[in-house]
C-alpha cells in the first residue's frame, strides 16, 4: 500500500499496532490516521486484549503528518467514527495500557501519540522534536499539557518555545521516555514489558489507569472520592479471589479479567 496504513498482529492478550509508511519517514496521512483510531478502540473494546503496543517499520517512528493531504487546497477528508478512541486521547482515551516503542525521527504529533500512551521505550538514536510554531502553528495533539505533566514546566517550555530537536537521553531524564535502548532492541523490549503487564489482573490494571486519570483532570480530591468506586469493582472480583488463593498455594495467578 503506497500510501502506507497501520497494521495489527495479535500475540496473545498483547494487540500489536504497527505505523507502517517508511518509504515516507512514517508520516501519517489522514487514512492511516482513522486506521490507528480503529486499532485502539479494538483494543479498548476486545477483553481478549490486556495490553497494546504501538510502534514503527524502518528507521523512524514518525517525521508527523504528511502536510498536504491534512492542510491546503490538496487537504483529503478526515473522518473518524463516533465513539472511536482518539489516536491523541484527546476525547475518548484507550482504557487499556499502551507501550509505544520509538526510534530515529520522533517529530510533533509522534511525540504526542507517545505521550498519550502509558509507557515509553526509545532506541538511543532517537531523535525528538516538537516543531510546529517554526511552521506558524502550535502543537494542537495534546503536547501543550501532556509535556508538561511529564516534564515539568520549565523543560516543558524550553523545548516547545525552542523547537529545538533533543536526544533519547534528555527525553529519559526529563520523564517524557521510561527506558532507552539500543536501536532495534525498542520493539522487542515494548513487547517484554507488556507481556510482563499482561500477566497482572487486567481489571486492576484498568481501573489503575482510570483512577491515575481522574487526578489529571479533577485533582486530587476527585482521586480520593473516586477510591471507593475502584475498591468495590476489584475487591468483589473474581481476578482478587485468585489473586489470595494463587498467594495460598504459592503459585502463579491465572487471571481472567471479572
């Protein structure tokens, strides 16, 4: 497919979701852009599925968006589906963990896609770039404020008003990437962490993340009165019951997800 698509493999409870346009640095066009919000909301939909893991065939994970076919007389339709995930977790964010893998060029709305995952792991010859107002526009996918909560405001703002392109290794120490690797090993150790994920309870692991949302956006009194909610859902489940009688045994727990 010239025009490049994303594409899935499952492997187990692992959904794997693969950028796939590396003739074109990965850069997404509108197309592709609707396929990546059809292989999140499987993956928040599908119980089978515990955990996803987005990546990138060839060099580089994505130099952005392929600009005509988004902007200009050129511009193609865009349409997503209602109730669809939001690739940027702008309105409806997967309820599922995702580990992004990244490497070479990771540019605008690749940073943004990564930081509207979970978890970050980036090959060392990473390379990262959030650039739009040298374009005379502004990170419109989430990078405003999801930079922020990971890197605090002033590295925040030293790299989105600098536009300046920064390496794996100051992506790592100011929290925006968890584990830097070596260029080819990224995807293979994304996949390790979200098998080692998949074998936690997936009930608790939802509701963690959905709990850990709630104080990003109300605060964390809204966190501390939505406490009992998560411990009625988890305690009365039968993935806890297995949790105390694997403990018992002393034996590996088999989780099912209820």
């Amino acid at each position: 497919m010239s025009e490049g698509h994303i594409r899935t493999e499952v492997h187990g409870h692992v959904l794997k979701i693969v950028i796939d346009n590396s003739a074109k640095k990965n850069a997404f066009t509108p197309a592709m852009m609707e396929q990546l919000s059809e292989a999140l909301t499987e993956l928040h939909d599908n119980d089978t599925y515990r955990v996803g893991v987005i990546c990138a065939e060839g060099r580089d994970f994505t130099a952005g968006l392929d600009m005509p076919k988004f902007f200009g007389p050129s511009a193609e339709k865009r349409s997503t589906k209602e109730g669809n995930v939001d690739p940027f977790g702008l309105a409806k964010r997967c309820r599922k963990p995702v580990v992004t893998a990244v490497q070479g060029i990771v540019f605008t709305i690749g940073i943004e896609l990564m930081l509207a995952g979970d978890i970050v792991v980036a090959a060392s010859d990473a390379r990262f770039c959030q650039l739009e107002a040298k374009r005379g526009i502004a990170p419109l996918g989430g990078a405003h404020f999801r930079f922020l909560a990971r890197a605090g405001w002033g590295d925040a703002m030293y790299h989105l008003f600098l536009c300046d392109e920064f390496s794996a290794e100051r992506a790592h120490a100011i929290g925006l990437v968890q584990e830097v690797v070596q260029p080819g090993e990224q995807v293979e150790r994304a996949m390790a962490l979200a098998a080692i994920i998949a074998c936690n309870a997936p009930l608790g692991i939802q509701v963690t993340k959905e709990a850990a949302a709630k104080y990003v956006e109300s605060g964390e009194a809204a966190a501390i009165a939505y406490i009992p909610r998560i411990r009625d859902r988890v305690l009365g489940s039968a993935d806890a019951k297995e949790g105390i009688q694997s403990f018992i045994e002393r034996r590996a727990a088999v989780f099912e997800g209820r």
